[in-house]
C-alpha cells in the first residue's frame, strides 16, 4: 500500500510542478527552400558573445551582401526557449538570416527553421546524389560568394 502512495504522490507533485511544454518543431525544407526564405546567407566567425547577443566578422556573403557590413550583430529571439541559439565565441557559422528592426544600428536574428549551422557539421545530398557539406551546396549552387561590403 505505501508503495502505491508514494507513487500517487510523485505524479500529484509532477502534475502541479509542470508547465507548459515548449518545443521547437520545424517543418522539413531543403537548403534551397532555406537559401529562398532567408533575407541574408553568408558564413562568418563569432567575435563576442553576451547573453544570447553575437557579433560576427563577416566572411562570405552569398545573399543581402548590399546592406551587411564587415561585423554584423545577431540577436536571438528565440531564448530561453528550446529553440534557442548557442553560438560559440571563436567558431565558423553559415547563417541564413532576416533584419530586425533596430533604432538606430540594424541587427539580424538567425532563422531558426532554417539551415543555420557550424561549418562542416552538416552533410546533405546534392542533385547528382553526391553528399557534401552544407556550405559547399551554397557554393556550388550560388558561386563562390562575395566579400561583405566595405565600410
């Protein structure tokens, strides 16, 4: 008997401690669906990190080269839920990206349905069934990219 109070005890206690699950769930799309989505694709490195804050220099820009400069900042609408972002100081990013609205410097939010991945972490098949890596899709599809904008 103990043994089943317990147990109606621990699901009263997990039932009344829950809260409303939050989950990310993202409809499958192809690199190039994600490339036509986003309003920026470009690789770049993080240079800082504050909270869920990062600014980026700026590498190859294959989409929205007019407006990104040589370091951009991105802010992730997405935090504190399970679709956050975990950019690390130091390490290479392809980004898809849109603009935010910001008063006064423009700032970009990683889209997180989207292709947004660390360099060489990602593999998918190209249309002649070959497996590359995500960034070598872009070049292969889009070219080779630019240079962001000079200052």
């Amino acid at each position: 008997m103990s043994t089943r109070l317990r147990a109606l005890a621990i699901v009263i206690c997990c039932a009344f401690g829950a809260e409303a699950a939050r989950a990310c769930s993202c409809e499958p799309s192809s690199p190039e669906a994600g490339f036509d989505r986003a309003q920026y694709v470009f690789t770049g490195k993080v240079v800082k990190a504050v909270g869920h804050e990062w600014w980026v220099e700026v590498e190859r820009v294959w989409k929205g080269r007019e407006k990104l400069g040589q370091t951009v900042k991105l802010m992730d609408v997405y935090a504190g839920i399970d679709c956050e972002f975990f950019f690390k100081v130091d390490e290479r990013y392809l980004f898809f990206a849109i603009l935010a609205k910001g008063n006064r410097y423009p700032f970009y939010h990683p889209q997180v349905c989207n292709w947004t991945r660390s360099l060489h972490s990602t593999r998918v098949s190209a249309d002649d069934g070959n497996s590359l890596w995500l960034e070598d899709l872009i070049v292969r599809n889009h070219g080779p990219g630019e240079p962001p904008r000079e200052p």
